[in-house]
C-alpha cells in the first residue's frame, strides 16, 4: 500500500514541488499511517473498513470513469483486501476473468463454480461480488 502511494501521489508531488522537503515528512506519515489502514482495512468492523477501503481507492484511483483494474490487481495485496471486505467497490456484476482473478482460480474454474451453484451469476450476466466474497471468506486464509 505504501508503495502504491509513493508512486501514485508523492513522486510526482516530488517531481512538481522539486524535491521540497516536505514531501519527505509527507513520505514518513504516509509509513506511519499504513499499518492503521491496513489494520482499518482487515481487521475494522465492516462500516469502518468499508470506509477506510472507498477513501483508499478514491483516492488512489480518482476519475470520472467506473473503477475497472486489470484483472491482474485483484491479485495485489489491496485487491484481495478489497474483494473480501466489500467485494467490488463499485460493480454489481464482474466477468468470469474477473471473478477468476479474484478467486485465484480460471475463468472455467469460475463457471464450473457457477454452474454448481457455489458462485451466483447475476441476472445480467457475470459473476456477483457478494458471491466471491462470501466464498473467500468462508475459505481459511491459507487456502
């Protein structure tokens, strides 16, 4: 998380300010602050991590446009954090590449899951996050 917050705010805020020593005492808060959020994130009652988890991604990831990571970040550290706690931030429904990457599994991993009925298709097509966050969280955390 940390990493992801240097890259993302305080290097260019370097870059614009010229190196500014402030950023320096920004860097330092920013590891201070990242285990309270990350304790916020994993072990906060479900309104304070749900909180904590949409200031994160607002901030990390601003724009006019939905939230759409690659498949791939549901993989990071944050993205499993976010899929067990609120499952999709922002989506009713996510594809089967998605719901794979968030798994862990295949895309046929995930419609074989659908098709027994341990995954829920939304009506619409797709795979509902509420479903893959319940299924990982009944999982244990070293499966």
């Amino acid at each position: 998380m940390v990493r992801i917050i240097e890259v993302r705010l305080l290097d260019p805020l370097e870059i614009l300010l010229d190196g500014d020593e402030a950023v320096g005492a920004l860097r330092r808060s920013v590891r201070d602050r990242a285990e309270d959020w990350a304790d916020r994130m994993l072990d906060g009652d479900e309104r304070t991590a749900t909180h904590t988890i949409a200031r994160m991604m607002a901030t990390l990831y601003p724009g006019d446009e939905p939230f759409d990571p690659p498949a791939d970040w549901w993989r990071t550290p944050l993205g499993q954090v976010v899929v067990r706690r609120v499952g999709h931030p922002y989506a009713r429904a996510v594809s089967y590449s998605v719901a794979g990457a968030m798994l862990g599994i295949t895309r046929q991993g995930v419609h074989d899951l659908v098709t027994r009925g341990k995954l829920e298709r939304h009506p619409d097509g797709g795979v509902t996050p509420e479903s893959i966050r319940d299924r990982l969280n009944r999982r244990s955390p070293t499966t």
